[in-house]
C-alpha cells in the first residue's frame, strides 16, 4: 500500500479511471501526458477524459472542484494530486478566436478532433494497456512532426493561441512543423494580436523557461509571429540574431524574468517596463525583468564598479542570474571575456555576511538630532551606508561622523 505522500500523479490518474470503469463509464487518459509517454518523458499533468458528464463525477468523487464545469471539467482530488476529469466533448463555433461559444458532450472521437495537433490528440486506456489515436498522432511522434488536427488554417483561426503552442511543442521536442501548418501559421501570423495578454504572456513563460528558448525564438520569427506578440515586439525582430545567441548561452533552467529580460534587452529601459505591462506579467515579473535590464549596462562594463555597487547588486539575491546575462551577452557579441571573468571573482571573493550589513547610522539617529522628517534622511542614510559598504566608514563613530558631516552638523559635538 502506497501512502498517499508517495502516490504518484499517475497512480492517483489511474485510480480515477478505476473509479469510473467500475460505475460503467469509459474512462481514458488524454492529450500531453499520452505524448509524454509514448516519448518516454515525465508527464507534468494527467488528464481524463470519460462519457461521464460533470454531475455524475460530482457524486462520484468526494473531493472535487467546479472550476470548468461549463466546459464539462470537473478538477478531482486523490491523495496530493488535483487531476482533471473532463466528459468527451466537441467546442462550438468559435465566435471571437478566442473562446467557443459553448461544448457539446460528445465521442472520444469528436473529442480528440477538438485538440489542436496531432500529437496531443490521442487516448491511453491504462487498464488495457492500448493507445487510442484516431488522429495519426503516433505516425506524426515517429516522424517528428507538429500537426494540426483537421485544416490548419481553421483551427488556428478557432483559437490562436494555437499558433505559439505550435513553435513552443516543435521547439520543445525538436520537431519540424508540417509544411501545411507552417504556411496557415505564417499566414495566420497577426491573429496573435486577439489572444489575451494574459494567455500570451503564460506560453511565453513556457517557451523562455525551457532549454529550447533560442529555438523557438528563431522560430517565432522565422513563422512571422515575434512582431506581432505585443505592441511593440516587432522592434526585436532586427535583434533576432544576438537574442537567440543570448539565449542558447544562458544556463539550461533559467526563471522566465531572466528569459525575458534576455530577449528585451535591445529595447530601452522604459520599453523593457512598457513592455511587461502590454504582457500583464505579474508586478514581481515586471521588477525582475527591468532590475535585469537596468543592472546589465554596469555588469557589462564593470570597470567603474566599486565594492559598494557590487554588494548592492548582490543585495538583490539574483546576482548569478545577472552575471550568467552578462557572460552570454559578451559572448554572444564575441566580446572579450577577460574583464567578466575578473568581476566573478571579486564577487566570488566578497563573503555573505558582508553583502547586506545592518547599517551603522539610521533614521533613528537623525531624528534624536531633531533632524525634520523629509528627503536628506534618504540622501544621508543612503550615502552613508554606501560609504560603509565600500569600507570608507568601519565603525559606528565614523558613520555617525559622516552623517552629521553631510547634516551640516558640528562634528565634535559627537554623542
Ligand atoms: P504541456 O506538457 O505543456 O502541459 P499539454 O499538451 O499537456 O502540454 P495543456 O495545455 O496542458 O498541454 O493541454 C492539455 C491538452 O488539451 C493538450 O494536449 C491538447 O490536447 C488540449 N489543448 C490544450 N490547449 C488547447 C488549445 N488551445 N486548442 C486545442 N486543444 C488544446
Ligand atoms: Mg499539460
């Protein structure tokens, strides 16, 4: 007996599928995580399908949550695990490229005709063990090809979200995209623009997470996507060539702010900012990105750095991220690495504990000084606390000097 902590997704798949076997529905795995099997990768999510519709799965399973019930999908809790449950079913007319208008319950067959390529599209009974593919899906994994399901250029005009998670999977597995799917994306290329921000900004997470960032990205513009991902995307295009060395040189697991900075870097500061917006990243995204963006220029050219600006970078807990950044940008320039090689080891050399000292003079100081509150207490305390940082200041006597210095204050009359 397995506990429920080392119960993996999909043994808790499986016991779902049971579940509705022995109620007498169909039951089925479906979609990615067949992919992932039949390609020998690890599934990050199962997914059921069943001829059960969503009030038969809310009696049934004790744990569940309605999220999509609308769209036939009821979320069903096993053990850790959180599977979706979805009744087969066919999406009506798309009205605005982005949502069907409803989902009609349906076949296994109609259902898998509903998925947008081939490789997606098939069903695994883990009972009997046998894959379930009416879309060819199998031939396409042996070819290595990304396939729309049905006519390509309709069922990128249904939902274009499609047409990224077409470059996102061919990136992704090093597959080719079928001739016929690559001429309706690159002749569906604009429709991008009807997609959310929201949506779009989710697959570009997925796309510049992954190892095979600088392949997609070659490919978003090689299909015509990149300029129209936001409003001001197409300014990347002439770039394409130096982000995508950039982007095969960064470590293989790299966060999406880091990703993304790398690819925003020709644009301006305040278009790195505009951008992330027009994306709707999260705020914490949206900082990352620009403090990337904003700290490269210094890193690149470290030669004015003093030890006071390094440990203010490295306050900032991503110093690695930035150095791996910079070391692909001079290499991705061909440029000479010598002058990145010494800034890692001044900042290999500069121990924790020193990076982010408490300060020796605060606001508290000031203020028993009958110092007004207003903008010299940040003028001070910054400029004295850098002076500490660079070891200019060793000791709160010193500091408290400085401070009372740039105050205008007596010195002597030292506490
Ligand atoms: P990943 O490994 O990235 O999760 P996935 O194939 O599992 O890839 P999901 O977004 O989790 O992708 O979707 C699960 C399945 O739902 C897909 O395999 C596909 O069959 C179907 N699907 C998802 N999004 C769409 C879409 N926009 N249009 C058509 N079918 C889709
Ligand atoms: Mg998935």
């Amino acid at each position: 007996m397995s506990t429920a902590s080392s119960l993996t997704m999909r043994q808790a798949a499986l016991r779902i599928v049971r579940t509705l076997r022995e109620a007498g529905y169909t039951a089925l795995f479906a979609g990615g995580c067949v992919r992932d099997m039949l390609m020998r990768r690890r599934a990050d999510d199962f997914d059921i399908a069943t001829d059960a519709t969503p009030d038969v799965l809310l009696k049934l399973f004790r744990r569940t949550q309605k999220v999509g019930v609308q769209f036939g999908v009821v979320i069903v809790g096993v053990g850790p695990h959180w599977i979706e449950v979805a009744t087969f079913r066919s999406d009506l007319a798309y009205a605005d490229g982005r949502h069907p208008s409803g989902v009609q319950f349906s076949t296994p067959q109609e259902d898998a005709a509903r998925r947008d390529f081939t490789i997606n599209g098939m069903f695994y009974d883990p009972i009997r063990r046998r894959v379930i593919d009416y879309v060819g899906g199998q031939r396409d994994l042996k070819q290595r090809v990304v396939r729309a399901i049905g006519e390509p250029a309709e069922r990128f005009a249904e939902d274009h979200l499609r047409l990224l998670r077409a470059i996102r999977f061919a990136a992704r597995f090093g597959f080719r995209i079928e001739p016929r799917t690559a001429e309706a994306l690159a002749g569906s290329a604009a429709g991008i623009r009807r997609v959310s921000a929201e949506r779009v900004c989710d697959e570009l997470d997925r796309i510049l997470a992954h190892p095979s960032r600088a392949e997609a990205w070659r490919s978003l513009e090689r299909h015509g996507l990149l300029p129209h991902l936001w409003s001001t995307a197409d300014r990347l295009v002439p770039h394409v060539g130096e982000t995508v060395r950039v982007l095969s040189d960064l470590p293989r697991r790299i966060s999406f702010a880091l990703g993304l900075a790398a690819v925003l870097l020709p644009m301006g500061a305040a278009d790195v900012g505009a951008s992330c917006a027009a994306l709707r990243t999260s705020n914490e995204i949206r900082k990352a990105v620009m403090w990337f963006c904003s700290s490269l220029p210094q890193v690149l050219d470290p030669r004015a750095l003093t030890l006071a600006d390094l440990k203010l970078l490295m306050a900032r807990g991503s110093m690695d991220d930035l150095l791996a950044l910079a070391g692909a940008v001079h290499r991705a320039r061909r440029q000479s690495l010598e002058a990145h090689r010494r800034l890692m080891r001044r900042v290999a050399s500069i121990l924790p504990n020193r990076v982010a000292p408490p300060p020796l003079v605060t606001g508290t100081d000031l203020s028993d000084w009958n110092i007004p509150a207003g903008p010299i207490y940040r003028t001070v305390l910054e400029r004295v606390y850098y002076a500490q940082l660079n070891g200019d200041v060793c000791d709160r006597a010193a500091a408290l000097g400085m401070a009372r210095r740039l105050l205008g204050l007596d010195a002597r009359s030292l506490r």
